[in-house]
C-alpha cells in the first residue's frame, strides 16, 4: 500500500491585480488545499479547505526617485478555520 503522508493531491492559488492611473490598486487572491493524509496508514486526514484574502492600497513615484506603496492586506477574509496537516 502506497502513502502519500503529508502530501496533497491537489493546491491552487490564483489571484487578479487591478490597478489605476492614480496610483490605486487591489489584488484579491484565493488559494485551495485539498485534504491532507496525516499518517501511514491512510487513516487520518485534515479536510480542504478555501481562504480568500486581498491586498490593496496606493502607489507611485514621488520626486522621480522615491517610490512610495502604501498599503493594507487582510489574510483568511472569512475566518476559516483550517488545518495545515
């Protein structure tokens, strides 16, 4: 019998950045881990699980030579709870 311990079958992270001539920009981003064998003998697993989360804020170039990004960020947008094995 094989084991796949600790490995998952399948992950997935994507994301979309938008951005405009002001300087504004937000970057939604979605990743997925499918479930996760914990032992040997294929008996125990962590669940999949889903979390979204974003990124956004302002960005230019002040005095041709100072780049300025000022931004905010929020990780697990819908307080999932989950298991990284």
């Amino acid at each position: 019998m094989s084991s796949n311990t600790g490995t998952t079958p399948h992950t997935l992270s994507a994301g979309l950045d938008f951005s405009e001539r002001f300087g504004f920009y937000l970057s939604p981003n979605l990743s997925h881990q499918a479930r996760v064998v914990l032992n040997d003998t294929n008996t125990e697993e962590a669940a999949g699980y889903w979390v979204l989360g974003a990124r956004g804020g302002w960005r230019r170039t002040i005095a041709r030579h100072l780049e300025t990004n000022i931004y905010a960020g929020i990780d697990n947008l819908t307080n999932r709870n989950y298991s990284l094995g």
